[in-house]
C-alpha cells in the first residue's frame, strides 16, 4: 500500500491500523489510497503551492450514516485526521483539498439521498451527496411547482451551498438565515439534530427549537459533519426574466450601487444581481492573448477596444426579475428608470427590444437559464491564462457607491502592483456587498503561482485595515483571514477553539478549517 504523505504527528503502523478499519467498517472498494486501488483528486486542482502540498492522504466514501459515525469513531481511535468533501467544492477556494495536508479525504458524494419533500411545509431534506441537479429532478419527478430558494451550482452539493454560502449569486442575502434543521455526526460518533428536527417524534425540519440555535454553529466550521439538512423550497414563479445593464466608466460602479441599495431593500429588484468587471466579462469570451500579448496588466486602452468590440462597459450588472409577467414588467419600468440616472446605463432585456447591454454571449444574464451564470462570477477566469488557476477572496463590505469603488480601487491596485488583471464582480445585497476577486495564475510557473498568492496575502491585509472582512478563503490563505478578526487578542478564533476542543478532543475534524485548530496542531504553522 502507498500513501501520498502521512498526517502530521500520525504514526505509518496506527495509519495503517486505521485504513485496515475503514476497510472492515465500510468495504475494501470504499477506502482509497494512492496504490493498486488508486487515489483520485482528493488535492487543490489548481495548485499554487506545491502540487501535493494540500492532498489527502486516502480517502473513504461513507453511505449512510451509521458509516460516518464508524469512520468518525475509528479516526478517533487512531488519532487520524480527517477532511469532509462535498461535491462541486469551488476550485477557486481549493476544491476538495484538506487545510491539513495529509488529512484522510471523507467524500459524501455517496450520501445522495432526498429524503423527504414537503411541499405545504415549504422544505426538502437532504443528505450532503445531493446535488441542486438531483433535488430539482426529484421535485420535477414528484410534479411539484416548486424550486430550491437558495440558488448554485447544478453540479453542486445543496448542503455545501448552504453551509459555505461560496457563490456570491442570487440567494446570498440569505447567508446567515438560520438552517431549516440538520443532523450532524459529531467528532465522537455521537448524532444530533437541531431544530424542530430534534423532536422525540416526528416533525417537520424547521428552524425553531428550544434553547440556543445551534445549527448556525456548524455553518463555516469544523465541529461536525452535517448528514441531513432542511432546506427552504419556494414556488417556481409564472415568469422570469434576465435583463443586463451596462456602465461604461470606471467611476460608474459607485452611482450603479448606490441606485441598485433601494431597489434592492424594497424588493423591487429581486434576488442578488452580480456587477461583472470588463475583463471578467471577457474572459468568459476568450483568453487574455486573444486580447493583448504583451506583460503587466491590460492596457487601458485595450479594454477599450474590447468594449466596443463585445458591446459591454466598464462594469455589467446582470440580474433576473422572477413572478407573474404583470408584476416583472412593473419591476422591470422602475428598475430602468432608476439606473437610467447612471452615467451612460445601456440595457438589455431577454426576449425584449432595445439595449445592447451585450453580456449574454458572454457568460452574463441569459447563460444556463438566467440564473446559474452570475451565480458563479469567477469561473470564467480559469481561461485567462494558459493553464489557467486562481485563487479567490471574498472581502464584504456596507452597500454603498463609496464603498464599492474603494474596495475596487484596494483590488485593482494591488493587481497592478503584482503585475496582474484585475478580474472580479460585486453580488449586490440589500445589506451587504460581497467582492469576490480572482487571482489568476499559471499553474505551471511557479514565480506566478508565488505572485498571486503573495497578491492575495497584501489583498486581506489591506481588506482588514480598510475595515472589510474577507468571508471565506483557500486552505493557503485560512490562518492569515483568521488573524484578520484581531478584537480583544483575537477573542473570536480563541472561542472556536474552546469549542473545537471541547466537541472534537481528539483534533479529527478537519484541523485548521477557517483558521481554526485543535490543541493537537495548535501553533506548528502548518
């Protein structure tokens, strides 16, 4: 047998003891390593340290979760550590890799069961293997009119979604909602559900229980593995619309948001519209060498070339108006007379006259129904350097104009600095902005891979003294986030881990999520 590289601080005989255990708990065929068997991408897919560096050492596939509670148990026995993978993990934030390296990769993909659908109660429960692909083909099949009211990725994990909150797209206002009751298997085996889930009896799988809401707690962490999670269904609307809006200076992201805040509290534009930068735009259409050869950022004066030549400004929002026609095309006369104060505005509408927004034949409104596409602002980005990569950063921010366009600056600048593009987009909420920036690099040039990550590194430092707090970050980049929420000795990363040791005392569940780690590994700057 052949291991890509041992956990720290986990001996190869206890190691092998524990594989031999896995092996009897969940079948031969579901424990992988990297020998005869073989050992797939359980690693960063776009690696900017080295190409192991974060990689899982073996991997187990659990089906239920009785096989969860037995991995769980047996980990704790042996002192193994181990790294939960949902499917559709953002490569952008690297995909499936453990924080720890060397920390045994527990896939749920098998756990892909829905296991109720209430369509009075307004939910869905599922398991972490379910895909928003799998939940809309049951409620299809079920004959439901009904749709999942958080919106992601098709090929994505609902419970991930729901958890991480990763896309920044339609639904993000709703990060901090209250989980609609879960099931978690906690470090020691032991299973608790939360919520009016926790009932003696059976009950629907709402959020509202007794005593503390503890559901919150495992989003964004590491105290347990969620099994079974309620999530909120919504009717499917009568009608729904993409539009496109496009602004052709660079100034012109501070007046777009501050016209977009009241449109947006008062629910006339509904969902998260996203504001794609132009050259995020443009890397959904082609590589940077179809635009611009030479090295350093893009010139100015090829952006502008490629503005007119694509039809898209500066800054393109791209939204979707859901309901009965009456009421979008309502929605949709207010929304343009709002925006038509921003210097320069062109709209798009699908199915409508007039405009030329341009953006659908670019990755904008319009791609995969509508919705999906600005969901995911940063994909895209993967194709704008030869075997492209990136890294994302996600610093939040107040919804105003000011505030967009300083966090635009802080970006664009270091970019330039680390002689890189500026590629990102600002899902617009009605209380918060979120900034998601990608850092593209050539996974094959290692001084690249060092550039942005070093850019990263300058970018939450310099988020932090400016007072915005990135929300979720790369294995590479967890414990630098992390050190950014200094109040009172960094307070907040001490309770976690006080909590991290109480729940988990044997340090298994994924060690150093979210700059989080047990006492086990606690100051080893791993």
């Amino acid at each position: 047998m052949k291991v890509r590289r041992l956990p720290p601080g986990v001996d190869g005989r206890d190691f092998t003891r524990a594989l031999a255990a896995f092996r009897v708990a969940l079948g031969p065929r579901w424990v992988l390593t990297e020998g005869a068997v073989g050992l797939p991408g359980y690693t960063d897919p776009q690696p900017v340290l080295d190409e192991d560096h974060f990689a899982a050492s073996a991997a187990v596939l659990p089906a239920t979760v009785e096989d969860v509670r037995a991995v769980v148990r047996i980990a704790g026995a042996f002192g193994v550590p181990l790294s939960p993978v949902l499917p559709g993990r953002d490569p952008g934030f690297g995909g499936p890799a453990p924080r720890l390296p060397g920390a045994v990769a527990v896939d749920l993909a098998r756990m892909n069961r829905v296991v109720e659908v209430d369509p009075a109660g307004g939910y869905a429960v599922v398991e972490p293997g379910v895909t928003f692909h799998d939940l809309a083909g049951r409620i299809a099949g079920l004959g439901l009119d009904q749709r999942v009211e958080l919106e992601g990725p098709r090929w994505g994990s609902v419970v991930g979604e729901v958890l991480d909150r990763s896309t920044g797209g339609p639904g993000y206002e709703g990060a901090d909602a209250a989980p609609y009751g879960m099931e978690v298997v906690l470090a020691d085996g032991e299973v608790v559900r939360t919520g009016t889930a926790a009932l003696t009896g059976p009950g629907p799988w709402a959020p509202y229980g007794c005593g503390p809401a503890l559901g919150a707690m495992f989003a964004r962490s590491a105290f347990g593995i969620v099994t079974k999670l309620g999530v909120r269904l919504a009717p499917e609307p009568a009608a729904r619309r993409a539009y496109a809006v496009a602004v052709p200076a660079e100034d012109g992201l501070g007046p777009l948001v501050d016209a977009l805040r009241p449109l947006l509290r008062d629910r006339t534009v509904t969902g998260t519209p996203t504001v794609r930068s132009v050259l995020l735009d443009a890397a959904a259409a082609g590589s940077r060498d179809t635009y611009h050869r030479g090295t350093g950022p893009v010139p100015d004066r090829v952006v502008r070339t490629l503005m007119a030549d694509h039809g898209i400004g500066r800054w393109n929002l791209y939204g979707e108006l859901a309901g009965a026609p009456a009421v979008i095309d309502a929605q949709w006369s207010v929304i343009r007379d709002a925006l038509a104060a921003v210097p320069g505005a062109r709209f798009s509408r699908a199915g409508a006259d007039g405009g030329g927004a341009g953006g659908a034949g670019m990755g904008g409104a319009g791609a995969d129904g509508g919705g999906a596409a600005h969901a995911r602002p940063a994909d895209e980005a993967d194709g704008w350097l030869p075997h492209g990569g990136r890294i994302d950063l996600t610093p939040v921010s107040p919804v105003t104009g000011a505030d967009a366009l300083a966090q635009y600056a802080l970006a664009r600048d270091l970019a330039h600095a680390h002689g890189k593009d500026y590629l990102g987009a600002f899902a617009v909420g009605a209380r918060a902005l979120h900034h998601r920036v990608a850092a593209v690099f050539d996974t094959r040039d290692a001084d690249d891979r060092a550039r942005a990550l070093r850019l990263c590194e300058a970018l939450v430092r310099a988020a932090a003294e400016a007072g915005y707090g990135v929300q979720r970050a790369h294995p590479a980049l967890m414990d630098r986030v992390a050190a950014a929420y200094g109040f009172n000795d960094h307070a907040v990363r001490r309770l976690g881990e006080r909590i991290k040791d109480a729940l988990d005392t044997e340090g298994i569940l994924a060690p150093g999520k979210h700059g989080i780690w047990p006492r086990r590994y606690r100051g080893l700057g791993l």
